[in-house]
C-alpha cells in the first residue's frame, strides 16, 4: 500500500488544530468585510482631502472606469478581455515554471552533487528582479509572446524548486530506510515516501511561485503588452490615467485572491495529513 494511503487513512489529527465553527466563520467574514468598509472610508476622505485625482482618485472614480472598460473597453478591449489575456499568460507561464521546479527540486534533492551544482544558480536567478532579464529576452525571442511566457516561466521557477529541494531533502531517513529494506527501488522510494513527505511544502511553493508570476504580470507586458491587464495599467501610467492603474491593480490583486483560494482548496483536497505528520 502506497504511503499516501496510509497518511490519509490513519494519520491522527494535529495536536491542538483549530476547529473552526460557524459562528467563528461568521465573526470573520463580518471582521473582513468591517476592514472592508474602514478602508473604502479611508480611501475616500484621502482623495477628498487631497482633491488632485491625478494622484489619489476616488473610490466612485475607479468605480466609473470599471464600468467604461467593462462596457466599452480600453484601448480596443474590454476588461475581460485584458483580464482574461492575462490570465491566460499567468496559467502557461506559471504551469512551465512549476512543472520545471519540481523536476529541478527532486533532483536537487535526491542527487547531493546536483544539488551543489545547481542551488547556487537557482538563487542567483531567484534574486533577479524580472526586468533585468525580461529585456534579454525581447532581444532573443522578439516581442510577440515568448519573451513574456520565458519571464513568467523563469519568475516561477525558483521558489517551486528550493521549496521542493528542501522538503524532499528532509524527508523521514527512517521511512526512507524501511521503504528500502522492503525492497522498494530508488523510484518507488521517491515517489511513494519522499514526494507524499514534500507535498505540503511544494504546494506552499507552488502558492510563491503563481503569487511571483502574478507580481511579474506587468513586468511581461511592458511591451506589447496588450491586451493585457498589465499593458492596460503600463499605458494608462502613460497618459496619468491613475483611475485605470488602480483598477488594472485591483483586477490583478482579486484575481489572485481568488487564484490562491482554489490552490488552497486543491491542497486541502490533495495533502489531507498536512500538519499531522
């Protein structure tokens, strides 16, 4: 029986895991939307007491755009539309830089003169903004998609890599062992006791990785940009459009919330005995 079963079958509950009841589920819905609402008024007595729109503009101005780029677009498009191409970007360069880090990651972390080998070029990238490599690719691939995809892919590579490098490193010596003794190869030990092992901190990579590909959206689309959300707010900083930027802002951030509140759902869902082991 493969270690992931028995994980989900006999792992006991975490010592002291908070039970969450409806009425606590209620208090923080309500404390949310309560920060919510203290926001939105701090928000607009700033842009009422500065009164330059050009700087800080009203929530109710935001609100407008979101109405005239949803109704009759931007630059040619509507929100959706940038959104949606976006997001679209986001997806293929997010899955390449992750299906890339973890086969990095395993092997780091299996392979200890992989791992000396390459740890120190996974940090060199990870410590490079994007657009310090962005403009190299534009002189390599042009400025269609590719050079955008390239940046997304190579911005989500690193924290998926360290973070599986790490877990898999770590994994139980004593499961390792056992899984050995009982004749399991090199491959069955990887798969069936290191990865179930590394899975709770390759998702928190994963989370990093899709967070950073979200942050670098912009970065992509400072040429030839759109459609796109982030080409949308690059051209509306050119024109002191603040009410686009701030919207392009808030479509980028929402969307991510959203991202990141299904990859939490899928890790609930796929890694059961996080925190019970």
């Amino acid at each position: 029986m493969r270690v992931t079963a028995v994980l989900e079958t006999t792992a006991p509950p975490a010592a002291g895991a908070p039970v969450t009841t409806k009425p606590a589920r209620r208090r923080h819905v309500a404390l949310r939307v309560l920060a919510l609402v203290v926001l939105l008024a701090l928000w607009e007595l700033t842009a009422r007491f500065m009164q330059n729109p050009t700087f800080i503009p009203s929530p109710a101005a935001v609100w407008h755009q979101l109405i005239v780029t949803s109704t009759e677009g931007y630059s040619g498009h509507l929100l959706i539309e940038h959104l949606g191409v976006s997001l679209r970007r986001i997806l293929i360069g997010s899955l390449i830089g992750i299906a890339a880090g973890l086969v990095v990651g395993v092997v780091m972390g299996t392979v200890p003169w992989v791992r000396v080998v390459t740890e120190p070029v996974v940090t060199f990238v990870r410590a490079l903004p994007p657009l310090a490599y962005f403009s190299l690719f534009i002189i390599w691939f042009g400025i269609d998609e590719t050079p955008k995809l390239w940046l997304l892919s190579i911005a989500a590579l690193p924290p998926v890599a360290v973070a599986t490098a790490a877990a898999v490193h770590a994994a139980p010596t004593g499961l390792v062992e056992a899984a050995r003794a009982l004749g399991a190869g090199r491959a069955d030990v990887v798969r069936d006791v290191v990865l179930p092992h590394a899975l709770p901190e390759i998702f928190t990579g994963i989370r990093l990785a899709v967070g950073i590909a979200y942050s670098s959206v912009v970065a992509a689309e400072t040429i030839n940009g759109v459609p796109g959300i982030g080409g949308m707010v690059r051209d509306a900083q050119r024109y002191s459009q603040t009410d686009v930027v701030v919207l392009g802002l808030f479509a980028i951030g929402l969307s991510g919330l959203l991202i990141d509140a299904l990859l939490r759902q899928a890790e609930d869902r796929l890694v059961p005995w996080r925190g019970r082991i």
